[in-house]
C-alpha cells in the first residue's frame, strides 16, 4: 500500500517535470544561442543546423524545436490529469480532464453532426497545439504560430480532410462539385479550393506575427522615449528603464492571451465547418441505404 | 548612381508597404458592422448573448482575411523584398 504511494507520487512529479522542462529547456537554449548586444531587432525564426538530404536540405529552426517542446508538455499535461482514474471522478484532476474530454466532444457533434464524433481528439489535438503555441510568446520564446510554415502546414493537413471527405462518393461526384452552379464557373471553384488553406494559414500567422511586431515596436518606442526623458541623468538613473514597466504587458495580454487563443478557437472552428461542409452527407446515405437493401 | 538605384529600391518598398495597408479601412468598416449589429442582437435577446458574441467572433476573424493579406504583403516588402531586389541588382550589374 505504502509502496503504492509512492510510486504514484514519482509518476506524478515525472509528468510535472516533463510539463515544465521543455519551457526551462527552451528559455536555455534562447539564452546559449541569442547573439550579444544587437538591441531589438525584429527577426524571423532562427535556424540552428541544416540537415543535407538529396532533394533539398532540412533546416532545423526555432519554430520546429519549440513546436516539439510544446507537444512534450501538452502531452505531459495529458498524462497528469488522467492519471489515477477512477470510475466514479473524486479528484479535482479527473473533474477537469472529464470536464476537457465532453466539451471537446460537445463542440464537435455540435458543429460537425453526430457522423463526425471520431473527431474530437483530433480537433481538441490542434486547438490545444495553436494555443499553446501562441501562448509560449509569454515566456519570451519565439511563437511557433507566427511562422508561416508551421500553420501551412497544418493548414495543408485539413486540405487533404476536406479533399478526403468529399471524395467520400467517388471522384465523379468530387469532380461534378467543381461544375456548380453553372459549369463555366469550375476555374473559380478550382482558385477557391486552393484559397482555403492558404488563408487558414495566414489568418492565424498574420494575426500572431502582427501582434508581436506591434510589440517589438512598442518595446524601441518605450525604449527610445525613456532615454528621451532620463537620457541626462547621470549613471544608473540615466538608463532606468521608466516606461518600459507594465505598458507592454496590457498588449502583452491583448496580443499574445487573448488574440492567440481566439485565433486557436477560430482554426479549430474552421476545419470543423470546412470539413463538415465538405462532406456529401445525402447522397452518401442515400447511397449507403440503397447498398444495404441489396 | 548605385546609391539612387538602392535608394529608389528601398523608398519604394516603403511606399509600397504603406499603400498595401489601406487595406486595413475594409475590415475595419466590416467588422465594425458586424460588432454593432451583434450588440443590437444582444440588446433584443439577451438570453442569446453567447451563441451571438462566439458568431460574431467567428465573423470578424473571416473579415480580418483581407486585412492580413495586405498585412502579409506590407511583411514581405519591408524585410524581405529589399534584400532580394538589392540582390537582383547586383547579379545584373555584374
């Protein structure tokens, strides 16, 4: 009994550290790779080595490490708040691991139709990936979501749902769909199709990028206006750092909490209504009744 | 001669840049409207209030679109077209 205890104990301590060491991990690796003195600058995601393969070479960059490190904590995350479970909830962590699991799938039968509820996870999946994401700018690391390839990418994956979801009866009825309303309208239908991931992906990363731009100006604004007014006081005094105190973190909460977690919620909400619009739904039945009286 | 070339580059990626951001008037009026018309919908059926504030979000992040287009091509012609430009112009003069 004692021995269980404990052991119960370590587990939990395990998934608390992994939930907090990648963060530590990576605020490290951003103060080992940051190069000295070169003052606020706005940059995109560094790389840190190059992987040679024969069609074209890999970079490493920022965003993928600290995409990875997200993932390892959100995964950490998971294991805590379900591990122990009881059949009847008495814990304060199954109560909200039980809580996350129905609203996710609420929100997906309630958006997609009861077709569709194999998607919870995968919907809960991406919502808490890009938020996350967005989130890791509060520790002063350089947010996965405001690089384009990150969002292409998984814009590029609901491409392939929804092309996989109305190919569901068959390529004629996939190809027929181009030719709606009128048929001379398929090279439209055609730009559009392709229109939709690109502008899922620069949704969420124009809104990310936007935001910490407007912060790193704010930063050399403040900056400039602090050396402005203290600039002749001699010493310690003269660099004191007046403004920059508390204004870039009402931004800071406008920016990086509330717009990137709305931009998760909008992303998420998007594939669910692309994807559910994406699929047949009668003429899938209706073929699916006429197959099962035969 | 050089330093004209490079200079008319950069002032008209500037420029560029900045007539790019008059887009950002379109969604402003939209998403303008779209707030206003929420908060009457509020204002008749308060008991709608979070079904019409989750919608009406969802309306504004779709209007913002054309906004951070322009947004995107205002990015790309500060920090990345002068650099590329200045490079072309190189290569050619050699």
């Amino acid at each position: 009994m004692e021995n269980d205890k404990q052991k119960f104990r370590l587990l939990d301590t395990l998934y608390i550290l992994m939930m907090i060491v990648p963060i530590v991990f990576g605020i490290v690796l951003k103060i080992l790779t940051t190069p000295q003195s070169e003052g606020i600058a706005i940059s995109g995601a560094k790389i840190f080595f190059t992987i040679n393969l024969p069609i074209q070479n890999l970079p490493i960059t920022e965003s993928q490490i600290h995409s990875w490190l997200v993932m390892i904590a959100i995964t950490g995350l998971c294991l805590f708040l379900t591990h122990g479970l009881k059949e009847k909830a008495d814990t304060k962590r199954q109560h909200i691991a039980e809580w996350i699991v129905e609203n996710a799938q609420k929100l997906v039968i309630d958006n997609m139709g009861d077709y569709f509820s194999g998607f919870a996870p995968f919907i809960a999946a991406i919502l808490s990936l890009s938020a996350f994401s967005s989130l890791l700018a509060l520790f002063g690391l350089y947010a996965p979501t405001s690089d384009v390839n990150v969002t292409a990418g998984w814009a590029i994956l609901v491409f392939f749902l929804i092309t996989y979801y109305k190919m569901k009866c068959g390529p004629v009825v996939y190809a027929k769909s181009f030719g709606e309303p009128v048929p001379f309208l398929a090279p439209l239908n055609i730009i559009s199709e392709f229109a939709t991931p690109v502008s899922m992906a620069f949704r969420h990363y124009g809104n990310v990028l936007s935001g910490s731009v407007i912060s790193v100006l704010l930063a050399v604004g403040l900056q400039g206006l602090s050396s402005m007014v203290l600039g002749k006081l001699p010493g310690f005094l003269g660099e004191f750092p007046l403004f920059q105190i508390g204004i870039p973190a009402v931004l800071s909460i406008y920016f990086d909490v509330f717009s990137g977690v709305l931009q998760a919620y909008i992303f998420a909400m998007l594939t669910m209504l692309y994807v559910a619009g994406a699929f047949p739904a009668d003429e899938y039945f209706r073929r699916k009744a006429k197959k099962s009286t035969i | 001669m050089l330093e004209l070339a490079i200079g008319i580059i950069l002032g008209s990626c500037a420029l560029g840049a900045g007539v790019a951001m008059i887009a950002g008037i379109g969604p402003g009026i939209g998403e303008g409207n779209a707030v206003a018309k929420a908060c009457e919908a509020i204002g008749r059926q308060p008991e709608c209030k979070g079904s019409v504030t989750t919608t009406m979000l969802m309306g504004c992040a779709v209007a913002e679109t054309t906004g951070l287009y322009a947004l995107v091509i205002a990015i790309l012609l500060i920090f990345v077209a002068p650099g590329r430009l200045v490079d072309i112009l190189m290569e050619t003069i050699k």
